[in-house]
C-alpha cells in the first residue's frame, strides 16, 4: 500500500469548468504547460506509480492574491466522486475575517479531512498568535496540518514565512497538533531533522523540490544531508510519501526511493504507516457506510433470506476493505447464518420450538402497564436470543468474504410486524 499526502488537484477536469479560474491556478501555482485531463488518467498514473490512496490540498489565497487555488468546496466533490482514492484537505486564509467559520465549515460540513497551509505563499509566520484559534480548532476536530516548508517555486512567496525554526514553537505549544512541514523544508534538511527528533507530533514527506533528477535529490537527502542510518533509527515514524503532483510524477518520486536501502519497516512507514498514523481518526471516521432493510413478515414466525439484498449494498459501497455488520433493530426476531434450504429452516425451526415450547409459565406473560397490554410474546423474546441478533463478514475488494453455503436470514419469531435491519460496511 501506498498514499500520496500531496497532491494539487489543480488540473483535474471535474473541478476545471471555469477557464477564468483555470488560468488564475495556472499563474498562482506557477505550472502553466499542463491541461485538465480525466479521473481515468490520473488513476492510471495512480495504479502505475502502485499509490491506493492520495490526499488533495487545495489553497485560499484570498487576501494575497484574491482567489483560491483550488476550493474547499472543490475538493469536497472530488472526494465525493472517489472516495475511495482521495482524501481530501481543506485550506483557510488565515488573513480572512471569517477563517474560522470557513474552516469549521469545511471540517463539520464538508468532512474534509486536515488543513493545508502556505505561510510562504498566504504570507504569516507559523507562531504568529493569530494563528492560535485555527490551530485549536484543528484540534478540537483532530484534524492534522499539512505545511508547505522551506523553498517554495510558487511565485509571490516569501521563504521567510516558512523556515523550518518558525514552527518549533507551535509544536510546543500544541504537542497534540500533528503537523507536517513539507518537501523536508528543503534546502533546511539539518533543521527539520532537528524538529522532527524534538517533537514526535512534527512530521515531514518526500516532495523534494528536486534539481537534477529524483534519484539524485532522493539519494543526497537520504545518504548525504541526512546519516545513512537516520531513518532507520530515529526518523522512520515521521516521514510520509508524497509526490507535489502535478509538479513532480508518483512514479518518479517512488522510483528514486525504491534505490534507497532501509529496513522493512521503515520503508512500510513512509509508503503508508505514517500517513494512517498523521491521520488515521479522519479515515476511520469517514469510511463508515450505514443502510437499512426493511421487510414485513406475514406469519407468527417466518425464515426472510437477505442474503443478495446484503451482497448487493456492499457492492456499491464506497467502503471497499474492511467487514460488513448486519444487526437487526429488533428483540423478538434474529440473524441467522446457515444453508439456504426449505429444509434446514424447517429442522431449525422445529428445534427452536421444541426448546422454547408455546404453552410454558412465561413470567412475560403478565399485564405490562407500559404496553397497556398483556405481554404474549416470551417465545419470540427467548428465541431471538437462541438464534443471535447479528452476524459479521469480512469484505475485501468491495465483495463478502463468505462459504458457498452461507445465507443470511432475517428470522421473525412475533409476526406479522415491519421489520428493520441495519447494514454497516466498515474499513477503507
């Protein structure tokens, strides 16, 4: 596995509807000989580069240049498209009037995942104290930074804003404020290593502002500017691929590390662990799907198979790795996993009974002045317990990990009545 943790979607032709806007982004980012092109081509350079995952990073540079290289709003309909492949960044003018309305909109209402921020280019130092509430709303929402650091090749940027030294008080004052300083604040290499052994909340990626080719800036950063040994034992948590698409190619970046010698585990780190680890509560959260069947029984007790009806809300669902809940609302029905045959359900049924017999001293059967009626359902109440009230599978590539033989009722057991079930899929 492989995640991305900074791409600029500036390109992408669902966001590029407007020539206007286009052309703004062209000069405010500085990369003018590209055209917008298709989900298609970049998941191919996506698949390609062996890269299942990428974070878009917009930037609001209202107040500097009026307008925004990429919006939060944009980013949420790319996300929304493709939930699956993208992870989706907001950004904030920190110089705006109504930033923090602006950011909590994008966390609550957009569901955007962290923030990306450009002190270089939005012109404010790190520790400026204007920055303290977005800093703690980021915290309240537990949701990560994403920094530009060091040399930026955007024009109207200043390097001053985003020297490496001017974020070590915020990760001071903020320890639980996970925060990225990007491109390894190149060509302050010594400076973020110094952050990063300091503060184990200050992490960096791969995005190397390269002058030569990848495999020689990847090579002097790794052996050279830093120790040969540095990742391995210090740094391995704390740095996370990441190409500065469309400036620099996926395949390109993971070529040049490829060529690095490091352990296992710390070339597991930088393809994916670190990012899950810089923002693992945002995914999780995100990939929950949640669905309801509902189904009306006709008899006292009835076999219901939902079997394809489950089979088939996890196909379309964006969740595609991960397991599948089926829960049943409730406490007089069952889920039932077994063989779908007219026979199985028989025999089970007639076992149920036998155990849980009709005429028996149910203490149930009483008059409940909450019901304003008398309880008559014992059987259904004790069966539903035999029987369990949920069943789990595993899902792995969008389908149910499950024997050929295995079916999935719903059971009623205090009919007629409408009945509901809930399906959950959870994971990535």
């Amino acid at each position: 596995m492989i995640i991305d943790m900074h791409i600029h979607p500036i390109f992408y032709e669902a966001v590029c509807k407007d020539k206007e806007e286009l052309e703004f982004r062209k000069n405010a980012f500085g990369v003018f000989k590209q055209s917008p092109y298709g989900y298609d081509e970049m998941f191919a350079e996506m698949d390609y580069a062996h890269v299942d995952k990428a974070a878009l990073l917009p930037l609001d540079v209202t107040t500097t240049e009026g307008g925004q290289i990429v919006t939060n709003d944009q980013i949420a309909v790319l996300v929304k498209d493709h939930p699956e492949r993208f992870i989706g960044f907001a950004s904030v003018d920190p110089h705006r009037e109504d930033a923090l309305e602006v950011l909590e909109h994008a966390f609550r209402d957009l569901e955007l995942k962290g923030l990306k921020l450009n002190p270089a280019k939005q012109k404010f130092f790190p520790d400026d104290p204007i920055m303290n509430p977005i800093y703690e709303l980021c915290i309240r929402y537990n949701r990560p930074i994403i920094f530009h650091a060091g040399l930026s090749w955007e024009p109207n940027t200043i390097t001053e804003y985003a020297y490496p030294l001017k974020f070590e008080r915020v990760a001071t004052r903020y320890p639980q404020l996970r925060m990225c300083l990007a491109h390894f604040a190149w060509p302050f290499v010594r400076e973020m290593v110094m952050l990063m052994i300091k503060y184990p909340n200050v992490y960096t990626d791969t995005s190397v502002l390269y002058l030569d080719s990848p495999e020689e800036s990847i090579a002097r950063l790794f052996t050279v500017d830093m120790g040969p040994l540095w990742v391995d034992r210090a740094l391995y948590r704390q740095i996370m691929f990441a190409s500065n698409g469309p400036r620099f190619r996926q395949f390109k970046i993971l070529r040049a590390l490829e060529k690095i010698p490091m352990r296992d585990y710390a070339r597991e780190g930088i393809y994916y662990k670190n990012a899950l680890r810089f923002s693992i509560i945002s995914l999780i959260s995100r990939m929950v799907d949640l669905h309801t069947i509902e189904w009306m029984s006709h008899k006292p007790e009835e076999f219901h198979m939902i079997t394809e009806e489950v089979h088939e809300i996890v196909k379309n669902s964006p969740v595609k790795n991960g397991a599948v809940l089926v829960l049943t609302a409730h406490t007089t029905t069952g889920i039932m996993v077994n063989e779908g045959l007219p026979c199985v359900e028989r025999d089970i049924a007639d076992t149920l009974t036998r155990i849980v017999p009709l005429e028996a001293d149910y203490m149930h059967a009483h008059f409940l002045p909450s019901y304003g009626a008398t309880g008559n359902n014992s059987t259904g109440h004790i069966k539903s317990l035999l029987c369990g009230n949920h069943c789990m599978f595993p899902v792995v590539n969008g389908k149910i990990v499950c024997g050929g033989a295995q079916d999935i009722y719903l059971v009623e057991f205090d009919g007629p009545q409408t009945r509901r079930v809930y399906v959950e899929i959870i994971g990535e």
